[in-house]
C-alpha cells in the first residue's frame, strides 16, 4: 500500500512539473531588474543651499517677478538673506546679510526694491538685493530700551515709496505702534501714526492702498488681542471698527487679504495668531463700520485633529483658498472653500 501511494506521489509531482513548464520563459538581458543612480545634492553651497543642515527658513517672500527672498541660519555660512530665481530649486545668499532678519518686504511691481528688517533697523536694496544700506533712524526708538521691530510692509503710489513697520516693547506696561516712513520726505522722518497703548506684531497696507489708503494692524494690550484699520490720516478705529479678541496676547502675528480685497467693499480678510502657548488660530474678519465693532470668527483650523486652537506662524489666501502654518509644528492645515472646512495637506 505504501509502495503504491508513493508511486501515486510522484507521479503527481512528475505531471505538475511537466505542466508548469509551458508557463516559464528564459529571463532575457531586457528584463533583468535594472538599477539607475540618483545624485544626491551636495549639501550647502554645492548643492545650492537645497540640503542646508541645521537651517530655519523663515519670512519666505516673493518679488512680482516670480523671485523668492527668504532668511535662513545654515551651519555652512554666516550669511542670513537668500534668494531663489528658479520657484525655489536652488538658493543662493544674496546682499553678503548676516544679520538677524525679522521680516522682509519687496515693493509690489518693482521686483528691485527689497527691504529687510532687524528687531531695530531697516535696511533697502535697489538693486535686487545685491546690496543694501540701512535707513539712518531707526522707527520708534527700535534697538533700545526693549523696544523691537515686529514687521515691515511696504507700497508705493507711482511716485514715491512708503514703509509701515510695526513695533513691541518688551517691558510691562510699555507699548511699542505703528511708524510711516515717506521717502519723498526727510530721510529717515518716521511718523508715529499713534495708534495707543498696543503692542504691534504685524502691520500691512492694503492691498488696494492707493486707492482706498488703508492700513491694517494686529495689535495687543498685553491682555487681549485687537485687529484695527486707519484710512488716510485719520485715527485708528475711527471709520472702520477694531476687533477684540479677549484672553490671547500674542507672540507673532499675520494677516492675508482675498483677491481683489478693497477695503470699503470686499471687507473681509483673514487674521493669523502665534500665541506662544497654543491658544491661537485663525480669524475670519468682517469689517463694519465704526462705532460698531467689527465681527472676527475662530475658523477652528485644527477642528479636524481634535484641537480647539493652534498657533499660527503663516497665513496664505489666493481665491476660496486659504493655507495656515503651524507655528513651531511641521504641518499646514488647507481650507478650499475660504475658511469653512480645513483639512490637513498632504507632505
């Protein structure tokens, strides 16, 4: 019987193997797993500064001409300014900047006049950032007494370039504002704009400035958070109600404007908060005109994580869409639809 049985077995196997062979080919030269080497980018200087050890990037602006400007702290280099003219690929150090760069500014439709700024003096190039010289008089007292510069914004009428910055004192009780620096003027004439007892941690020109002069700040008592607007010369909050935000005074700050935004019509935008503590986010912001204030509505950006709040250090609008990133946390939350719902981008 086991005789049998084994004959049986391997006649099987004699069969199954007969059968399989049909369906088995010679493995040519062409199908053989082929291997193809990817270059790796040099780090630093080689490489373009796109591997960068070590490197924070932060203030990432663009020129109207497509050109990036960023500031960086690579261990390769002591130079702190770069620049892309490829969206980004490769970077090169621009200006010889070795200084502690706050913020950054580009003149809209002048690709050749950038600003940058320190937490206590402001320095323009004319050449696309070839070279710089500083502004003589620092606004508002910036670099002493712990009053520090925040942000710069600048806008031009066709005729004459005009620089906002904003300013913070560090001490208790004691408030930094909002400084206009005309350039047709006296150099270095800074004109407080006094916008009171506020720390000032973003200021922006409208994007419709020359036609509907107005300038928007993020601001704080060192309790609440406020958003103000000024038309002309008039005082803040004057024609156009502030907002208050209660129980968040924040560390950063940032604002975007929709396409199009004209301050007295299209009158919403969109605020960015850096807390320092995780009680930030962003606000949807509809303007009203004063003596009512006007409304700002938590966009719960984080809702989709289970977070109630999330600080902001990046705040981007271009149509319906909106994208927000997260301070001192690598990930970017995207809204399609102006603010409604928020999901996270993908790597």
């Amino acid at each position: 019987m086991k005789n049998t049985v084994r004959r049986l077995l391997t006649l099987f196997l004699l069969t199954l193997s007969v059968w399989l062979v049909p369906f088995h080919r010679a493995v040519s030269a062409a199908d053989a797993l082929q291997w193809t080497p990817v270059n790796i980018p040099a780090e630093g200087i080689a490489g373009k500064w796109t591997l960068a050890n070590g490197s924070d990037i932060r203030n990432l602006t663009a020129a109207p001409d497509g050109t990036l400007y960023c500031s960086a702290n690579p261990a390769g280099t002591t130079f702190t300014l770069f620049k892309s003219t490829d969206n980004g690929r490769g970077w090169i150090a621009t200006g010889k900047v070795t200084d502690a760069i706050v913020d950054i500014a580009v003149l809209p439709r002048d690709s050749t006049t950038i600003y940058y700024a320190t937490a206590a003096r402001i320095f323009k190039s004319i050449d696309a950032g070839n070279t710089f010289t500083p502004v003589p008089v620092s606004p508002g007292g910036a670099g002493s007494g712990n009053v520090c510069i925040t942000s710069i914004d600048v806008v031009s009428n066709g005729t004459t370039n005009t620089v906002a910055v904003s300013t913070v004192d560090n001490d208790a009780a004691q408030y930094g504002g909002v400084y206009l620096l005309d350039e047709s003027q006296f150099v270095g004439a800074w004109t407080n704009t006094n916008i009171g007892n506020y720390d000032v941690y973003r200021v922006a020109f409208s994007p419709d400035y020359p036609d509907d002069r107005q300038i928007i700040a993020l601001a704080s008592n060192e309790i609440d958070t406020f958003i103000t607007n000024r038309l002309n010369n008039g005082r803040w909050g004057g024609f156009i109600g502030s907002v208050r935000i209660p129980g968040i005074v924040p560390a950063a700050g940032s604002l975007a404007f929709p396409d199009k935004y004209v301050g007295l019509n299209n009158n919403t935008f969109f605020a960015g908060i850096d807390s320092g503590v995780n009680k930030g986010g962003v606000y949807k912001i509809t303007a009203d005109f004063s003596p009512a204030p006007s409304a700002a509505k938590d966009l719960k950006i984080g809702a989709v994580d289970n977070l109630n709040a999330v600080d902001v250090s990046g705040l981007i609008c271009s149509g319906n869409m909106l994208i927000a990133g997260c301070a001192r946390k690598p990930i970017i939350y995207l809204s399609n639809d102006g603010g409604t719902s928020w999901t996270q981008s993908a790597r």
